[in-house]
C-alpha cells in the first residue's frame, strides 16, 4: 500500500485455508463473500496446510473439477467463482506457497502445479513463490534469519518473518502488481 498507492484491504485468516471443514464462514470461498465489488486486484496465497491433506485427507483434483468434487482445486475454482461474482471486473492472481521444509516435497509440488493448473484453466495471473521466491530453508543461515519459526533442532519449518517478506517477496509481489495493473 505504501509503495503503490492503491487501498488495500486484507482478509487473510490464520488457521483456514480452501477446504471447507465447516460452515463457518472462515474457509477462503466464503471470505471471498466479502470482497468488495469494486476491487480491481484480488490475490489468493495459501499455503500447504490450507489444503488438509494430511488431516482430512482432501485430494487434490484436477484443474477442472468444482466445488461438488471436494478436491482442493474443486475448493479453488469455488474461490475463483465467488471472487468473480463479488467483483466482476478484477483481476485475480493464485499465489503458491514458498517451500516449507520438513515436508514432502512432491507434495509441496503437486500443490503448486495445481494452483498452477487452476490459474491456466481459469485464464488468472499466477506467482510461483514455492519455485521462485529464493526461499533457501535448507540453508540453516538463511532459515535463521527469514523465517519465524526456525530451530536448529526442528526439521520442519518455513515460515517467512517481515524480513524476507520485504527483501524476497515484495519485489516479487510488485512485478505482480505491475503485469495486473500496469504500473
């Protein structure tokens, strides 16, 4: 907001994610309710434990299926449909996660090919983060100083801190800005 100028509004929830686990208002589609209809740049950025694959054992899909499959690209198609009925006019990018390390990579991998295929499929920017974003986790150095959740003794962890935020994924995010609203 400060580098561009624009107004933005955050509807960003911790803890929920595509799925619909309820209905409780809180799930990414259902947020999706309250966007405002006159936005013009709507970006969606989950990561993997906004799947639940492991605890609810969603499947992922395929690019094409909707919200009746249950799969996670079902639940991302939803979000893309609610996002298009609230504000007709926007321009929506899907956003993968950076690498999380500790977790199984091909799934890390499946997730943002799917993403990937829900973006092409449904004709929306994309950002690669979990192959492009220059989150080197696997260096203890590096994870040291950009993530919050970094422990010498832990193997899992990859949470971005405000510093890699500012340095990796903010030019990132601009170059996105700029492709979406030709700054």
């Amino acid at each position: 907001q400060e580098k561009t100028g624009i107004n933005v509004v955050v509807m960003g929830k911790g803890g929920t994610g595509y799925y619909r686990e309820q209905d409780n208002g809180i799930c990414y589609y259902q947020r999706m309710e309250n966007v405002p209809s006159d936005a013009d740049v709507i970006t969606i950025f989950g990561s993997i434990n906004d799947w639940r694959y492991s605890t609810l054992g969603i499947e992922i899909g395929t690019a094409t299926d909707t919200f009746d499959d249950g799969t996670l690209c079902g639940y991302m198609n939803k979000c893309i449909d609610v996002a298009i009925k609230k504000a007709p006019y926007s321009q929506i990018a899907l956003i993968s996660a950076p690498y999380y390390r500790g977790l199984r990579t091909d799934i890390q991998e499946e997730l943002c090919t799917a993403l990937q295929g829900v973006a092409r499929h449904r004709r929306v920017k994309f950002l690669d983060l979990y192959h492009e974003s220059g989150f080197r986790i696997d260096d203890d150095t590096f994870a040291q100083q950009f993530t919050t959740d970094y422990s010498p003794t832990d193997e899992t962890f990859g949470h971005p801190n405000n510093a890699f935020h500012e340095k990796f994924l903010a030019p990132d995010f601009m170059e996105l800005l700029k492709r979406m609203l030709l700054y």
